[in-house]
C-alpha cells in the first residue's frame, strides 16, 4: 500500500492546530516580514502526526538495526543518557546564569574533565571543542601556540599517514599549514623510511590514528614518537578510535602530546546527520596553559564565594588557562552531549569501559575471522575494533564495493564505510562496536556471504540494489551536480 503524500491530503482551510481566542490587541506583521501565500498543506492534526511518524521509519538508525559504520562507532545509546540529559535541574539553567547558581553543572563538567583525564593519562582537559574536527583543529592551534612561545617560528609542516581520516589534512590546512602526507608500509603502519626523511626543524607535528582507520594498533608508535619528538615536534593523538583502548592503554603514556575524544562516538551519544557531537582536547602538562577555555576548576567550600544550601566540600568556577588559545565555542560547549557522555561513563564505571573496548575488539575479530575468506582482507593482522575489506571479488570483477554496500540495505542493514580508508581499493571499513550480540553479528555475517555468492551468479541484484527500501538506488553524481531540492508539481 502507497500511502498518500501529505500535499495530496490538503483540503483548503483545514487547520491540525486549535489557537485560543486572542486576547491582545491585533497589528499586521511588518511588510518585510510577508512571504505571500506558501503552498504548505494544510491537514489536520492526525496527517501531520502520521506524515512525520513515516518519515522518520524511513531512515535507518542504530535503534533499528546493525549499523557497522566503520570509525564512526554507531553503538547503541543507552536511554538512561537521555534522562539524566532531560533532568530538569540542567535543562532549566542557562548559559548567562553566575556560576554560583549552576553548580551542579560545573561539577558534572569537571568529573567528566577527570574521567577523561583518567582514561587518557592527559594531564589537563577542556571540554570546548563541539566535535572530533573540531577539537583537532584546537590541538594544532596548541601546538602552535606552543612552537611560537618558545620563538620557534620556522615550523610549517604537519606529518599525515596516508590512512588518516579527512578531517586531519583539512584542520591542518585549515591552521594555514602545509600537510605532509605519510606512506603507510606493507603492514599498514607508518613507514619508518619515510617518517625519517620527512622529520626535521620545520615540522610542527605528526596526526596519528591509533588504532588507526584500518583498525590496526601502530606497532612502531614508540620509534615514531621519539622521531618526532627529537625533530622538536609534537605528537598529535586523534581519539576518534579510543573505543578500542579504554581501560587498556592511556594516549599519553603511549607518547602522545595532545588528543582529541570523540564524545559522540566513544561515550555513546547520538550523532547521525551531522551532530551534535563534542571534542574535548587532553594534553600533557607543558601544553596545559594553552588549553581552550574556560575549563572547570575546583576548589575547598570553605575558601568558595558562592554559598548555597546543600553544596558539597566542593565549589567550581570556571577559568581560562593563562596562554589560552582562546575560545572554541560559545559560553560552556554542547553540555547536553557531556551529560550523556558522564552518564555513560560513571554508569558502566573503570572496568565496564574496559569491557567494553575488550568486547569491541573481540566482536571486530570475530567478523574478520570469518569474512576474511571470503573477502580479501588487505592488512591480515589481528584487528582492533574495526577492520578493512575490499569490497572487490576475484569472481565477480563487476561488482563494486557501492554495489555490496546497498545490497546490505535490501538486508536489513546499514552500510559500512565505502572507500575509506583510501590505501585500499574499493575499501568495505567495517565496526561492529561492542553492543552487538553474536545473533547480531551471525546474522550480518550470513548476509554478506549470500552477498558474495549473489555477485558472482546474479550481480544485477546487486547493481540494482537497493530494491526494498523507500528511496531505490539513486545517480550520486547526477544527484550532486543536479540537486533538485522541490518537489515537482
Ligand atoms: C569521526 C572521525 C574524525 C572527526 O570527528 P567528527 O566528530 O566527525 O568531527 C576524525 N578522525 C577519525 C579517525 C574519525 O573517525
């Protein structure tokens, strides 16, 4: 059954609201303000609601089904963040508040800077940067910040394997760097040859995943590191992969100078359509002056300004660090995304999260384990919490990676990562995170063996796929250069 488009259920007049009477005296709107009569259906309370319930089934989401979106840690977000997001004691403060009258917000942000500060071994956070990019962006800023205070101004190169993620060639382009790509050797790590040639006096930096986007844990991070550090850079650590370490490794006892976290994705908040997110940046404790600000400190009641009733031991007021790069975002950061975070992390506790990263791997290999045969698996190591697939059969030349993507759909599933990271052909990056069952991942696995026995004796079914879902296989490129944005009448 179609059902009917809610421009088709439009009857002139009807209304889906019922106003009171007014009660104040009337006046027209301001001539600029009259966009003449806009052609929005008019239908009743009933449509709308079922308009818009339709629509929002039409969408895939983690709440619906398997999403193994490589690096982007779709894992399941527990409610309960939600309830403690939607408390009426946070949700009713505001921004311009004093400080002594959101207390209770100031201290769930400074438990989350030393949560963070725990798992991370970083010795200084702030909460400032509203995503992963973000927060890349404030840790180059850092380093910058760092080279100039100790007058080293020929520093002009930021280092990049050629596994990174986008967001690190645009925030250090972005910073007005130049950014040196990395070869990446046989085994998927950074190529100490090059490395070596690439390290000298004008290098502010090396950006590194690890585990990095093929899924692989560095195995030469210490050579790099001192590398790096003996050419007077800094290591830059990006965090989008810690879902694979917490409660294991901390960055910062690794080498690592400074590091973003992905709140969104390893601390379970949602973040599909672009947000919201959060990014705070860690640091060791000669780049702590530079943080973003202003970040939460504490100090004894009894030395505090602010009196309340019921206030614990503790006061927290908030302060800009004495070099600060300066602000990143407007008044505290995306504080509902950090509720959900500090939820997440004080309700699974230090080895919960340890849990969890061991049961992310272990579900990461499990899928490897058995897909691998199958599929060519480019860097055949151990994994950590996700791997990398060619999405390319020796039997089935036609078919794409895109194609075995969208036949996913018709299966019930959302598609992983297409052609990322770009050091493999027709790559299929693929994270199962931790809160998957094994019915879950028996299942998914099914499906992509079907898959690959339908691409070698019926490819169309995957070059027209996908068939079973609203919208069918659409013409990505004539749908980017074209972009038809009204419906047609
Ligand atoms: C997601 C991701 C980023 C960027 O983080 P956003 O929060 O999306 O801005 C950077 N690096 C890697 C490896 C990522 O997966």
């Amino acid at each position: 059954m179609t059902e009917p488009l809610i421009y088709e259920l439009s009857v002139s007049g009807r209304c889906g609201v019922s106003l009171p009477e007014v009660d104040v005296p009337q006046t027209d709107l301001p001539a600029g303000m009259i966009r003449g009569d806009l052609p929005l259906p008019e239908v009743g309370e009933v449509d709308l609601m079922r308009h818009y319930t339709r629509l929002s089934q039409m969408n895939h989401g983690v709440d619906i089904g398997f999403y193994p979106l490589g690096s982007c840690t779709m894992k399941y977000n527990p409610k309960v963040n939600e309830e403690t997001a939607r408390l009426p004691g946070f949700v009713r403060t505001h921004p311009y508040q004093h400080h002594c009258t959101v207390q209770g917000n100031l201290e769930l942000m400074y438990g989350l800077q030393e949560q963070l500060k725990a798992l991370s071994g970083f010795d200084a956070v702030s909460l400032q940067p509203a995503a992963g990019a973000h927060g890349e962006f404030a840790g180059i800023l850092i380093m910058r910040a760092y080279h100039e205070s100790k007058g080293d101004e020929k520093r002009v190169k930021i280092l990049i394997p050629d596994s990174g993620h986008g967001t690190n060639p645009a925030s250090a382009t972005m910073s007005g760097y130049q950014m040196v790509e990395l070869r990446s050797d046989t085994r998927g790590n950074v190529d100490l040859s090059d490395l070596r040639a690439h390290c000298d006096e004008t290098v502010v930096g090396l950006m590194l995943t690890n585990p990095n986007t093929l899924g692989l844990f560095e195995e030469h991070l210490q050579e790099i590191c001192d590398l790096v550090h003996a050419c007077g850079g800094l290591m830059y650590g990006d965090g989008a992969n810690f879902n694979a370490l917490m409660g294991i490794a901390k960055p910062a006892e690794l080498g690592f100078d400074v590091m973003h976290f992905n709140l969104h994705k390893t601390f379970s908040t949602p973040h599909g359509g672009g947000g919201p997110g959060s990014g705070p940046v860690g640091v060791v404790e000669s780049l702590a002056r530079f943080l973003p600000g202003p970040i939460v400190e504490r100090e004894e009641a009894r030395t505090c300004e602010c009196e309340a009733e019921g206030m614990s031991a503790f006061c927290y007021h908030l302060v800009m660090p004495e070099a600060s790069i300066g602000r990143m975002k407007s008044f505290y950061g995306n504080f509902s995304v950090m509720i959900k975070a500090y939820t997440y992390i004080r309700m699974l506790g230090a080895a919960g999260l340890r849990e969890a990263s061991e049961m992310a791997v272990l579900n990461a290999n499990y899928l490897q384990t058995k897909l691998k045969g199958v599929y060519p698996l480019p860097y055949d190591r151990i994994c950590m919490h996700e791997f990398v697939l060619e999405g390319r059969l020796p039997a089935a030349p036609e078919v794409h990676a895109l194609d075995i993507s969208k036949r996913l759909m018709d299966y019930g599933y959302h598609p992983p990562t297409n052609y990322f990271p770009l050091i493999v052909p027709e790559a299929l990056m693929i994270e199962p995170t931790e809160t998957e069952s094994r019915q879950t991942l028996d299942s998914f696995i099914e499906a992509m063996l079907a898959i690959a026995r339908e691409a070698v004796e019926s490819p169309e079914l995957l070059h027209e796929a996908p068939r079973s879902t609203p919208i069918t296989r659409v013409d990505e490129v004539r749908a980017a250069r074209q972009l038809k944005l009204r419906r047609e009448t």
